[in-house]
C-alpha cells in the first residue's frame, strides 16, 4: 500500500507540526518566563524539521508510488487528494530558496523587536526599514511561489489558496457599496449605552461562565480545554485534543464572552474532521506547515464569526442565556434588561483599532489593509509614505482622524513577523459565514427552530456534515460550491448586517 | 569552527528532545482525555527524530571535524568531552539494530497494557509471558551494546555508565551489614505514632506551602513551575525551564511535601547547570536519548534525596520552618509538636511496597529488584520462578510474608515498558547524597551553620559548583573523585543512617 506509506510518512510530519504547535501554546499559557530564548530555538527547529521531511528525497520517493496507485480513482477520492495535495505542498516549497526561508526567519525576529519599540513610542520611522525590507522579501517570495496575475495572489495563496486581487477587490467593492449605507446611517443616531460592560467582572467567574457556553455550542472538553491567555487563540494537535484560550479582563465582559464563542467556533472546525483523516495530508497544512485541519484561513475564520456573531451576538441567544449570565453577575447586570445588553454587545462605533471594530465597521479595517499591503508589494505605495495613505483611508471609509502611528500603521503584529497577505481571511470568513448559514438555514428550517429553542446540536452537525468533517480534502471554493451551489458570495452577509442592524437601530437605509 | 557547527546539529537533537519532554509533561499535567492515541505518536516521532539526527551521516561529517579540531586540547577541556560523549553516544546507537528498537518498542505498549490488568487482578501468570519477551530483548540489547563482565552491566550502561554486578555486589554487602542491624533495632521497638498525617489537609494549601518550600530551597520559579500530578516527576527543556511535580492527598500530608523537596532538588540540579552548555551534548543524554543535563540517573537522584532526607527529613529543618506549617493547617498540627512531627516523618516500618518505603528500609528494595534483575537477564532465575524468589528475598531482608503479587513483584511499573536496569540508581543516589554532603561541611563548616539557620543557599551554591554547573561534562565517579577524592563509598551514608536512627529511636546497634 504505497499510499500508507505516505500516510505514515506525512503523519511524522504531521507529529512534528503539532509539537510545534504545542511548544507554541505551552509558552503562550504555561511556560515561565524564563525558557524564551531556547524556546524560540525549539520552535523554529520543529518547522526546519518538518520542512525537511516535507521535500527529502524519500517523500517524493514515496508520493512517487502512491501517485502510480491512486492514478485511475475518481477526482474526489480522498487518497486522490491526499496526494496531489502533498505534491502540490512539496513543489511549492521547492521552488522557495533555501536562502530566503533563512533571510525572512532571521528577519522576521529582528523587525519583531524594532517594531515592539516603534510601536510604543508611536514612531514609524524606527520600524520602516524593517517593513522596507520585508516587503521587499515578500516580492521575493512572491516572485519564487509565481503568479499569473498580481504579486499579491502568489502571497495569499499561502493563506488563502485560490483567492486574487481581482477576486478580491470586486468583492470588496460590494461589501462598500452594501454595508457603507449602514455604517452611516447607525452612525448618525445615538449610540446605545455600554457602560455597564465595564463593571466589575470577577475573573474567576468569567471562566466558569465561558466554559458552560463554550460547551453548550458543542465543544468538546473531553478533546479539548480553555485557558486565559492575553490574545486569544485555538489550537490543535489533532483532532483529539484542540484548545482553545480567551481573555478575561476584570473591568470588561465581552472580550472574555465573545473571546471564547470566537475560538470555540474554531475549535467546533478542528473537533469535527473525519477521524480517519487524523495525520494525513487532509488534517494538515503542508503549505504553511501548520497542523490545521480546516481548508482554508478564511473557512475557520468562517466559523470563529459564525459561532461568534450569528449565534452569540443574537438576540434570541440571550433571551435563552442572559438569565444564567445576570446570575453570575447579579451586582453587574442586575439593573440591565437584555435588550439593553444585546444593544450594547452590538454596539456600532467606528474607530481606529481593528481588534476593538464592531461587526459592521470591521471590514473596513480589513479593505484598508488588503489595499495598503496589495500597493506595497507592486511597488505603487512606498514604505514612507504608508502612514499617510493608511490616515487617509481611514478618514474616507470611517470619518476619523488617525492620532498617532501607534492608533493607526503601526497597531498589527502581522507585518512585525514579516507576515504579508494573510488579512483577507477575515473578511472572507464574515462572508462566507453567512453564506453558509443561510444554505443551512433553507436546507433544514428545523436547525433554526433548534437554535431558537437553545439547542445548538443540530446547526453544529450540519455543519460539521458539510463542511468539518471534510477537513481540507476540498478547496474553499469547491466546498462552497458543494454546499451553497455557488462560491465566494457577498450577498447573504450584506443582507444579514442591514437587517440586523437597521432594525437594531431603527434606521433605514 | 567544527566544534560550533556540531553543537548547532546537537542542538537540533536537544530541541527535539526537549519537545519530546513538552509533550510528555503536558501529557501528565494538562491534556484532555482525548489526546492520548495521537499524543503516543508524536512523542514516538520525536524519539525517532533524535535517534535518526545523530546517526545519520551529517552528524558524523561534523564529528569527525570537529575531532580533528580538539585533538590536541587538555583531556578535561569541554569541548574535547563534547566530541568524545557525542562519539560515544553515536557508536552506541549505531551498535543496537533498528529492528530491536522497533521491537522493543511495539513490545513495550502491548506490555505495559498487560501489567496494568496483571497487577489489578494480581494475577502474574498473565505477564509473565510478556516479561519473558522483554527478558529475552534486555538479554538481546545488552549483546548488542556489549559487556567485558556481566550482560547487566551492558544495560546499567544506559542509566549509570561505569556500574557493574561486581561493584554493585560490593557495595550492597556493605550496605546489609551496616544497614541491617539499625532495621532490626528500630523495629524491635515501638514505631511513632504518625496518625495525625493522616488528618485532613486541603490541598489548595499543601500547593501554597510547597510552593514556598521549593523557593525556601533554591528552586528558581521564573525558570520552572509546580504542577499537581498522579506521580510526581521533574522535567526540562533546557536549564531555563525546569518544571517540578508533586501530589496532593487531601488526607495524607507527606506525599506533597517530600514530593516536592524531592523533585525540587531534581530541578536545583538542571537549573544550575552551566549557561554555556544549553542545547550541547554537556546537557544532553544522548545515550538515553533524554534532554537530561544531570550526569548520571543516581548522580540525579543523590541531590533529589539530599534535599528532600538530609535537609528536609532533619529536626533542624522542622525546628525553623514547623510553625510556618502549623499555621497553614491549624486543625490538623495544632495538637503536635514539632518532636512528634520529625518522629512521624522519619516513621521506620518494613513495608511491601517500594513507593511507600521509609529512608532506612528503601535500599532493601532496591538490593532486591537488582538481585532479581540480574539473575533474570544472566538466566539464572526463570520469569515462572519471580514470584517465589521475590517473596523469598522480602521475607528474609524485611521478614514479611508478601500476601500476593500485586503487593510483590507486580508492583513498579519499570518492567511494564521494557525497561531493566535502572533500579541500582535509587541506592546509588543515596550512597552518592551522603558522600557529598560529608565533603561539603568538612571543606566549609558555614555551609552547615548556615542551613541550621534557615539559609539553604551556601549550600546550594556549594552543591552548584561543585555538581550541577557541570552537567554531563565529567563521568559519575570522575565527579566524585574530584569532590571527595575517591569514588562511591558507602561510608557515609551507612554512618548518616545509624546515627540518625540509633538516636531517633533511642537504640543502639
């Protein structure tokens, strides 16, 4: 069975990628603060590892026989996939020079550092050769990974395979066109109040709270655990054990609530792949070398938002659970009816930093970057002139005049590590979210009574039935097109935020 | 700079190694249920990942270079040590065939399955057979390795280089003559009474006061943590990230507490390991495939039992730190006294099990499973026989009768995963602990004082520099030699143990 032996082969790979990502949780949760520096060694000698067994000879030895056994199967065959995904991972990082990999690595943790101070002292002319030289690796990448139409779409298809500027930008186009009304129009009328998420909220209770609603979405803590963490995240080294983190401030519920519906939703993803995937090609990122099972960047964060937003942010979630939640915090939110607090989760306010942007203003921050990053690579927007061109954005999409670097360029950590193209994803996770949820929604009207009646175990089986379980053994886009007959489509999503929230604020637009 | 370039490659192994300990920590301390049948496969990639390292080509390109470079330097220079361990290490790996090491390993996890249903239902007839096989590929292993005396020798090799049958024999002799008549003495009379440690103590508080023992010791917590766990072990990933467990009985108080000491001298020895060795072969077990700095398993194991009996089991001890204890449980201490505690603590009983075995009868234990062992792999004893011979070596050194197998030879799990010939470490840390510290008050007399007053860092530093800072630079007894001028000598410890005991019990032998 050749294609056993690949299997085994990539299931080292695979082993090797989740240790990474174990010593990466493990010193984001529990390490002391004295094992960074060798820590930082262990990691990138797992990736260096996995790499190497990803392109030594006796993989492509082994893809070589499998390919001969799988050659007459039907398109879809798992095993099919199974290899032309891992020859198609083995090419891509042959063609990358070794050299490369070496310059960005050693880049990547000297700009993190310069841009740690920059940011703090809000200086961007600290951090500018750095990102001068970045971008310019980028070029390089891309030009090693090639394209056919834009630089860019050689970068994004590390993250987000299949997806072009093209695609992208007629995409956002509409997203513009359709949720720029309503940004408007929310913003001209009073915001409702907030001030009484910023009460006291005892840690300790945030997490008992969390854990109850992390599993009543579906996740599974047999296969899983939450911790606190400063930023939140999920991760997992198999299917068998995917945890998740969140944050609890004292002084501010939803970043704790919202934190841990994000990353459950993530987790719900990771838990659902088939078993009999578990190690292989269709459970693991061989391009990014990431030991991810969901098939795209963008259809996780599909989850994360689904979970977060569509359920968590509605306002039937919390005529069912606002009960529990006021019994946890009586001194809180005992003078706070629920619609006073569904208004105030889904508070809208344009501002300057993209973590904080509520549901509707945060495409922008998203466009805004895609645009800056997209002319950074071709070459139309220089390095120096950044600040000014992100201030002027922002002014134009959302009214607001950028104080200082530190509130605007310099606030993500994604192009400090060296990292260019990845942002899309979250966009494309917002959309096809709702793309999703309204097939579903059709297909079976009982998922939606189910939901309405708190009972969220039909919606995450459908769910885990068309999209999970499959792991990455289809595109992004094929899935789409399996699922809701059609791909990447903004209409749903558009329609879900003006219903949403015109009729939140009585607004029309 | 060969010298450089093979650190760099060992490093590698290190990494991986110490990923490898990640991911058994975290499968002791923090991973959900689920995570067990993937958790096995990643820790066996990573076992395999080293082994193939340093074996493979590359490696031995380095070390040849790197042998010519410090060819002409002193014998004791450290560099001159890390090629010559790293050409050790090698040729030992490339004498065992890799068709023994799957075996064994595949062997291991179908018996460990075996012993846990064998020791329930204490039934030894069903391991037997299993333990058979695993004789049989020690027998194997040790003709691989290679031995001029005794095939046990071969296997001691792995854990504590230098140790034979011959120099066990002798050193055994001399512990039953000097050891045995304190036992008979001690038992003759009445045992203390210990009833109180049996009382309630949460265990919230046990973790509060452990943690401030192992920081009153030394142990450094910016580069290390104390979890809970069912066995309490202590691990690293590198000098900068030691990490301790122990247990905690809500009615059993010494558990946590020794637990602690124990497992914090354990960490004090990686923690003080020198700087310069992080990642080499100097803090490497490369034989044994461990990220272990300490040099031998009973070097390892003389500083945990010196911290936990020399210090932690003296009146001296409980004399300045009791009160802090009796404050922290006042209803289960507030009826003793300090003299009753330190008699409760060092209670002498002959008992079963080796786990629960006070300091004066544990190297009985120890005698016994070397005794057994050996006669198992040299075929003088049959694995039909054990039971017998085993219950027959207990009632003449401890004069009971075992009442079955679970109780007797089924009892430590060693076996269970393959592996004979570690035992002797336990007693030889002893031996080593008691020696060591002799030379230590003699050459300072402040050093003592200094603990009689409730600062343990003279000591520590004194035990530092003289063992720690080393890590695996000199050989067990080489380090002896230097420390005390002669190599293990049983001397003091049978000395430390009559006076402490005759004294204690008021008896005389």
């Amino acid at each position: 069975m050749s294609i056993a032996a690949l299997n085994d082969r990539i299931g080292m790979v695979n082993d090797v990628l989740n240790s990474w990502a174990l010593l990466y949780w493990d010193s984001r949760t529990m390490m002391p603060p004295g094992g960074n520096d060798t820590r930082a060694k262990q990691v990138s000698t797992m990736k260096v590892l996995a790499h190497g067994l990803l392109v030594a000879d006796e993989t492509r030895r082994l893809l070589d026989a499998a390919e001969t056994e799988v050659a007459n199967r039907p398109a879809e065959d798992a095993d099919r996939r199974i290899v032309a995904q891992t020859r198609e991972a083995v090419q891509h990082h042959l063609k990358i020079p070794a050299d490369l990999i070496r310059r960005r690595a050693q880049h990547a943790s000297e700009a993190a550092a310069v841009w740690v101070k920059a940011r703090t002292d809000s200086d961007f002319s600290l951090f500018a050769p750095y990102l001068e030289k970045t971008v310019g690796m980028a070029r390089e990448l891309a030009d090693a990974i090639g394209y056919t139409g834009h630089p860019y779409d050689a970068l994004m298809y590390q993250f987000e395979p299949g997806e072009t500027v093209t695609s992208l930008r007629s995409l956002f186009a509409e997203l513009r066109a359709g949720i720029g009304p309503v940004v408007k129009a929310t913003t001209a009328v009073e915001a409702p109040r907030s001030d009484f998420l910023e009460r006291h909220y005892e840690p300790e209770k945030q997490a008992a709270f969390a854990k109850q609603i992390a599993a009543k979405l579906g996740y599974d803590f047999d296969r899983g655990r939450l911790d606190g963490t400063v930023h939140p995240f999920e991760i997992s080294f198999t299917r068998n054990d995917v945890r998740i983190t969140t944050r609890y401030y004292p002084n501010f519920l939803p970043a704790s609530l919202f934190g841990t519906m994000h990353e459950a939703g993530h987790g719900l993803y990771e838990q659902g792949i088939d078993p009999a995937y578990t190690r292989t090609t269709l459970a693991t990122d061989l391009v990014g070398l990431y030991a991810v099972g969901g098939v795209s960047f963008g259809a996780h964060e599909s989850q994360s938002r689904l979970w977060e937003n569509h359920i968590g942010r509605s306002r039937r979630f919390w005529d069912l659970h606002y009960g529990m939640l006021q019994e946890t915090f009586p001194e809180a939110l005992g003078d706070v009816d629920v619609a006073a607090f569904h208004r105030a989760i889904n508070r809208v306010r344009p501002g300057y930093i993209r973590v904080e942007a509520d549901e509707l203003t945060y495409d922008f921050h998203i466009m805004l970057r895609v645009d800056i990053e997209t002319r950074l690579v071709d070459g139309t927007l220089k390095v120096k002139d950044l600040p000014e061109a992100w201030n002027a954005v922002i002014k134009q999409e959302l009214g607001l005049d950028v104080p200082n670097d530190r509130l605007g360029c310099l606030q993500d950590i994604h192009w400090s590590s060296g990292q260019i193209g990845t942002f899309c994803n979250y966009t494309i996770g917002n959309v096809m979210a709702a793309q999703v949820l309204e097939t579903a929604r059709a297909e079976d009207p009982s998922i939606q009574a189910s939901v309405d009646a708190g009972n969220y175990a039909p919606l995450k089986d459908w769910l885990t039935n068309n999209i999970y379980v499959h792991g990455r053994r289809f595109g992004r886009d094929e899935l789409l097109q399996r699922i809701t007959g059609r791909t990447l489509d903004p209409k749903p999503y558009v329609k879900y935020l003006r219903d949403k929230y015109t009729a939140l604020y009585g607004v029309s637009v």
